[in-house]
C-alpha cells in the first residue's frame, strides 16, 4: 500500500476524480459513475441526456407528475401547500408557501421539468394580503 502508484486517468497524468465500477445504487458519494468522461475533448463525446426523439411531446399528465416530482425532491421546498396543474404543456402552480425563496425554488423546480412549455407561478407568501 506504501509504494501503491496512484491509478492515472490519461497516459501520463493521474486522475483526482475517484470513479465507481460497482452497481449506482452501492456507489459512495464523492465518486463518478464509471461511464463518466471526464476528459472529453470533442462535442461528439458531450452527452445527450434530455434530448428526445423528433416529434415526442409528453402527455399533460406526464409533466404534471414529472413537476410534483422535482417539488417534492427540492431538499430546502415545503411543497405541502402548492397544487400543480397542467394544460397544453404550461404548467400552474397554486397556493401558498412561506417565502419569497420558496415562490422562486418552486417555479426553478418547474422550469427544470424537460417538455414543458412554460410555468405560471401564482404562488403566495403565507400571511400576505392581496
């Protein structure tokens, strides 16, 4: 272990980013997936998560579930009063939250939902009065 080369990442250079070969699911935090290419030089090699097929559209309700989802997975949001409703692709958010962070992490959190074509933030802040 003393005399153990560290395992390099180019021919010539070592690697300070750890990868995991295992299974996603057992992989530490702090490590890459194995497939990660760290060192891509060419647009070629970018990835294309999130690009869909020519002509797919995702269901209304699809994007609605997709957007409770991403509410639901904001570790700093209290969605427990925002009610999502979509239609055509424009997705709504109702209710009330408790800051003016929470009316911007909400709508973030919309926004980052792939095919959809807009968000309505009419969110409130609990105790205003409009």
């Amino acid at each position: 272990m003393k005399n153990e080369q560290p395992k390099s990442g180019r021919p010539g250079e070592t690697s300070q980013w750890p990868r995991w070969e295992g299974p996603a699911e057992n992989r530490p935090s702090g490590y890459l997936q194995g497939e990660a290419n760290i060192f891509a030089e060419d647009s070629g090699q970018e990835k294309k998560r999130g690009l869909a097929p020519e002509g797919y559209e995702r269901s209304d309700s699809d994007l609605k579930t997709a957007v409770n989802e991403a509410l639901t997975q904001d570790a700093f949001l209290d969605p427990r009063g925002i009610t999502v409703s979509v239609n055509d692709g424009i997705a709504s958010l109702e209710g009330t939250v408790a800051s003016a962070d929470d009316v911007r992490r909400a709508e973030d959190c919309c926004r980052s939902v792939d095919g959809l074509n807009g968000c309505t933030n009419n969110l409130h802040i609990a105790g205003e009065h409009h």
